[in-house]
C-alpha cells in the first residue's frame, strides 16, 4: 500500500500557504480547511493563530453580518470560522482561554441589545461550550468575574442556544469540587428564583418554555449527581432551593394569580411534574408483591410505601394540596378554544393541552399516595371527572393513556404509609373507583354500546384498547395484589345482576380479547421446506429402520460436504483462470476420486435397491444401445467426453453423499454412450466396486461403478444384482 511508503500527496492548502499575500476569508473558502485543522497541519494552524486572524474568526461568531453583502456568503464565513473554533484542537483552546481580550469580545454577544441572532447564538454557545469543556478554570474564573452574566442569561433565556448554555454549566465541568463550586455560585445568584419569576404572564412563551425547560433538567441533573456521587459533602444547594415549599408556591402563585396563561400553566405544570417523579432507585426497577414495574417514569409506579428512598419531593406536595381545586376547575372549565374540524365530525370544545397537562399533574398526584393529598383529591371527586374525559373524548390517545395508567395505578397502591400493619386501613382509592365512579359499570356499558355501534357498521370506539388494559388491571388485582381481599369485597357488594354481567365479561369478551392480544413470537407449526418435495418420490417405500438410518447419516455427511466444499478440495484462482479455454476447468481434481470400500454381494437390502431401479431406471432397447456405443466410441477419447464423465461422476458421488477428498478412476478402455443414459451398474469378476457411505455395500457399488462394455460389443440390459 502506498501509505506503507509514506507516499501521500500534499494538500492543495500548503501551496496556498506559501503565498505570502493570504487572506483569511481565501483559505475559509477552501473545501478542506477544516479537515486539514483536525488533523493538525501546521502551516495551517501557524496562520490561523495569528491574533489578527484569531480576532476576524471570533468576530464574525459574534457580530451580525452586513446586509450588503453576498447573500450565500453572510453566513458561511461565521459557520466555518466556528466550526474552526470549536474542532477541539489543543493549540486552538489554548489560544481562546489564556487570551482574555478574545474571551471578552466573546461575553459581548451577551451584552448585545435587543433579540439575539438565533444562528449567531448557536454559534457563540457552541464556542462558549468547548471551552468550558477544554479550560474550564479559566473560563469559570473569568465568568464569575462578571457581575451582570447571570442577568444577560436571564435576559435572553427565551433563545434556546442561551438555555443551552446555562446548561453546559452543570454538565460539562468534571471535577466534582469545581462543579460544586459553579452550583453555590449559581445558588448565590439565585438562578432557581429568577427562572421561576421568568414563568409569569408578562414574558413571552419563549422564555415561559425554556426557563420551564431549564428548571426541568436542573432537576434531573441534580438527581442523577446525587445518585453517581453518593458521598458529596454537601448536598446540591440548586435541588434544595427547588424542593422548597416556598419556591413551588412562588410558581403556583404566578400560575393562578392575576391573569391566567396557558402557556404559564402548562409550563408550570412540567416542572411539577419533574418534581413529583420518583428519584431513580440504585437498581432500574423494583419488584413488589409479584408486580413489576419501572420506576423512570411519572405514570410507572408501584405502592410508594416500597419506594421509602425514592419518595416525591415533600415540598411540592404540600405546597399543591391549596391549589389542587384550581387545577380540578381548569378540567371543569378548560380555557376557550375554538372548535375544530374533525375527519370524523366538529369537535367542540377540543380538550387542548392545559387540560391535558392538568390530568398528567392530577395523576401524578394520585399516584405519590400522600394521605392528605389523596384525601383531597378524592374529596373534589377528581377520578370521576377523569373518567368522564375519557369517555367523552373517544378518539384523544393522549388523554386515554395517561386516565389509563392513573386507573391501573391506584388499583395498585397500597395502603397509606401512615397505616399500621397490625391494623391494616381499606384503600380508600380502590373504594372510590369501585363505588363513586362505578368503574364496573362503566366498563361494562361502553362495552357493550362499542358493541352495538360496530355492529351497525359504524367505528370502533378510539378507548377501546385502553378499556382492555384497564379492566385486565382490575382481574389481576383482584386475583393478586395488595388490594386483593379488598376489590374482591367490592365486588361482591354490586347487584346480583351486575356481578353475573362482569364474570360473564371477564370468561367471555375479555378473555377472548386478551388471547386475540397475544401474539406468539415464534411459530414453527406450518413451516415447509422446499427441500422436502424431493423426497417425495420416496415417501410410497417403505424403508426398514436400517435403511432409514443410514439415509440420516448420508444426509449428515452431505452438510459436511456442502460446508466445507470448497476448503477441502481446495480450489483456488489460478485454477479458474483458463475457463475460457477448457470449460470443464473446475473439475480437473474432482476426476481422480478413488473408492475403497468393500461390496457385499449378500447384502439383504439388494433386492429392495433393484425394485427401486426397475422402477425408476428407464429400459432402452438394444438397437438403441447400439447406436448410442458407436457414436460414444467415435468421441471417446475427446476431451469434452472426459470433462462429461467426470462432472457426472462428481455430480453422481454428491448425490449419494461422497465425502470429498476421494478419488474416482475410470478405465480408459470403458466408454460411455454419448446419449447419456443411465446405465445398471455392473462389475467385472476380481473387481470390487467403490461403495458410497450411507448405502449397503451391494447397492453403493452398484450406484457408482461404470457398467464395463468390451469393445465390439453391444451393452447387455440391466443386471440383477449379484450376478457376477
């Protein structure tokens, strides 16, 4: 290879870095500039460090470019001189960090008036970004230097490449001590505080999202830290301010008081909801009373009294029992939409996202099996409502998955934490959903009207898959599960005939349901082979045990041949190389297989391989015989005859399961009849036929020997075996 003697070609940009009058926007338009950087040229990197070239590159990340120029050319020059920038090469970040006057035309894209070029953002982000990754003590010392970084951050939180960078922050420094120190540093700023009063209806819903946004993965992050580093001497100070019950009711308060928003609703909502979800155990999942769920995940839970170190924040929750009827109002009386057309009709009102979100909230809420927060709950009568949205809103999948796996979980829940075992107290969740919201009957008529609706032609109901799962959580919890003795009490106490209805349902519709639902992975009951049809012809024999024996082992010795074919008779490219000459090229070492096995003439299976050839060998007369054996002696000794023969006999040895490697002779003084026709196989006296493995030893020999034919002398018909 021609790397081997470093016989490369030098690239284009060395040429042009010789010239001595070089521009820097010249070289950014070549097309390998930034590949020849990765790969450190030096040249390359000599020209680029230049403080004046340094400079043009850093401004044109930062500065917004002219109008009057060329319009394919307005952002190329800032995208390639980033993507320069942030290649991650050693001699570039030690430029950038050590010169603090490019690190403070940097800081003044944040200094900028007005709205931030989202591209340009994106730009200075992702330079701002490398170097905390790769200088990071320099860069965090000269941000903190900065009194008014935290207020530029605020200022235009609603440009995501802004958020982004806020981010890198808490992610991208390694150290554990330095990292704790950005956290204070953050903390003292009050970055929690001022991302909450970002969340109010006199911003704009850019910045509602991403302080939402920003809160959120604080949360996550902070979590995530706390599990990796168990042993920090100090506990994150940026989770703490946000676990606050004060902080919540500073969120709420914009949430609810004065002017209401939706966007300051829903983006309120998700960070209550990062709150609410249980912090991630040291093991994935947890296994309680034969039930298995993942606990990543607001709406995957289990009875909470088994997840004691993974419990909801305290705070959130005490801070949301005042204003959970201010939520329980919005799904009674949703914000105005307006109606939309529907494939299937007008839907008026829509549910729309708030509300959507509020039912994620609720049953989150549900689903953290506080005493008093569940007490409430159960007071506005919130599951019913729930239930009413999910039957009033047939075809809202959304909607349907989250009551659905609310439903499934408070079946589920165990008691109340503060319940003694001694004294086990009734779930008074299950007990609701059985008697005030009369889940049975439910399920049961919107059942049967889905029923009735498809079999007048119209469509099946959009709930219908998430009724299945909800009515299967109700069987298996009452066959198994903490609430097992309760749910089947309830039960009982339904009316006679409603109680006939649901067995009914659950051995009948349901059970039939189910079984329609289960799809079996792997189904080899109605395979077929193509290769059994050839088999076929052998099916009207009937083989004795031995004989179906040795065709197993003939079929085993046929895939050792096929596997390793080509390994073991040993073919190579100089032996294809004159096909064009010789067609039969390939088989030049296949025609000296030999045999040496023994023939047993008194084999008792001879009779059974001569029914088999008179039936299937076809008789040829002897005038034809005749004519075929001229014409084979006139051609004989060519080459194609002998090409001929040797394929058959390969074909032939392959057929019957010939190991490889053995070799065939063939008397020079037979000959074969040109018109191919089979022949019974015969022997000359003293002579021992080649026997192929897998057949008794009379029938192999006389499978494969070639019948001899005298010269001048017609070939006989077929003999019988043992004749000789």
């Amino acid at each position: 290879m021609f790397w081997k003697f470093d016989l490369h070609t030098s690239s284009h940009l060395d040429t042009l870095l010789e010239r001595e009058d070089l521009s820097l926007p010249e070289l950014l338009d070549e097309e390998d500039v930034l590949q020849e950087c990765k790969v450190v040229n030096r040249k390359l990197l000599d020209f680029l460090l230049q403080p004046p070239h340094l400079q043009a590159m850093v401004a044109w990340v930062t500065q917004e470019p002219p109008d009057s120029g060329e319009e394919r050319l307005r952002y190329k020059y800032p995208s390639v001189a980033c993507e320069i920038l942030t290649s991650d090469v050693p001699q570039i970040n030690d430029a950038l960090g050590a010169d603090e006057s490019l690190l403070n035309r940097l800081y003044g894209f944040l200094q900028s008036t007005g709205s931030l070029n989202p591209l340009l953002a994106s730009f200075f982000s992702k330079v701002m970004g490398i170097l905390i990754n790769r200088k990071t003590d320099q860069l965090v010392s000269f941000l903190r230097k900065k009194d008014d970084f935290v207020d530029l951050l605020l200022q235009h939180i609603g440009t995501s490449a802004i958020m982004d960078l806020l981010l890198r922050l808490l992610t991208c420094v390694e150290r554990p001590q330095l990292r704790q120190d950005v956290v204070n540093w953050l903390n003292e700023e009050k970055i929690v505080q001022r991302l909450i009063e970002q969340i109010h209806p006199s911003k704009d819903e850019n910045q509602h999202s991403n302080a939402s946004q920003s809160l959120c993965d604080i949360i996550r992050l902070s979590r995530e830290q706390m599990i990796q580093v168990q042993d920090s001497p100090e506990p994150d100070q940026l989770l703490a301010t946000l676990e606050k019950q004060e902080t919540i009711e500073q969120l709420l308060s914009n949430m609810f008081e004065g002017e209401q928003s939706q966007s300051v609703i829903v983006s309120g909502i998700q960070v209550l909801l990062t709150l609410l979800e249980p912090r991630r155990p040291r093991s994935e999942s947890v296994t309680v009373n034969s039930f298995f769920s993942s606990v990543d995940g607001q709406l995957e839970l289990l009875a909470q009294g088994a997840l004691e170190s993974t419990v909801s924040s305290v705070g959130a929750l005490h801070a949301l029992r005042p204003r959970l009827s201010c939520f329980h109002q919005l799904l009674l009386e949703p914000p105005k939409l307006e109606p939309l057309q529907m494939t299937w009709g007008m839907l008026a009102p829509p549910l729309g996202n708030t509300r959507l979100h509020v039912v994620k909230l609720l049953a989150s809420a549900l689903s953290a099996n506080d005493a008093a927060l569940t007490h409430e709950l159960l007071a506005l009568d919130v599951p019913n409502t729930m239930l009413d949205l999910f039957f009033h809103y047939v075809f809202n999948n959304f909607l349907h998955a989250q009551v659905e796996g609310c439903v499934s979980t408070m079946l589920s829940l165990g008691p109340p934490p503060d319940s003694s075992p001694e004294t086990p107290i009734q779930n008074p969740v299950v007990k609701h959903l059985l008697q005030q919201c009369r889940l049975v009957e439910r399920i049961l008529t919107s059942w049967e009207e889905n029923d009735r609706v498809q079999c007048a032609g119209g469509p099946r109901k959009g709930y219908m898959g998430h009724l299945t799962r909800v009515a299967g959580a109700l069987v298996q919890n009452t066959e198994k599960g903490p609430n097992a003795e309760q749910l089947r009490q309830l039960l009982k106490e339904l009316p006679s005939e409603q109680q006939e209805q649901w067995e009914a349902f659950v051995s009948g519709p349901l059970a039939e349901t189910n079984k329609k639902n289960m799809v079996d992975l792997v189904n080899t009951h109605h395979l077929h082979s193509s290769s059994d049809d050839e088999d076929d012809r052998l099916k009207e024999f009937n083989f004795p045990e031995e004989a179906v024996l040795q065709q197993a082992f003939m079929d085993f010795q046929m895939q050792r041949m096929t596997s390793a074919f080509i390994d073991h008779f040993g073919f190579n490219d100089e032996e294809f190389g004159e096909q064009e000459e010789s067609v039969n090229a390939p088989f030049d070492k296949t025609a000296n297989i030999t045999f040496s096995l023994n023939a047993d003439d008194e084999n008792p299976n001879a009779n059974l391989l001569e029914i088999c050839y008179k039936d299937r060998i076809q008789q040829f007369d002897d005038d034809e015989e005749e004519e075929d054996e001229e014409e084979a002696q006139g051609s004989g000794e060519s080459d194609g005859e002998d090409g001929a023969w040797q394929g058959s006999q390969l074909a032939r040895g392959a057929r019957l399961g010939q190991p490889p490697g053995v070799r065939a002779t063939r008397d020079p003084s037979t000959s074969v009849p040109a018109s191919g026709a089979h022949q019974p196989p015969q022997t000359t006296e003293g002579e021992k036929s080649p026997e192929p493995l897998g057949l008794p030893q009379s029938q192999s020999a006389q499978a494969l020997t070639p019948p001899p034919i005298p010269n001048g002398s017609a070939p006989e018909g077929p003999a019988s075996p043992g004749s000789q």
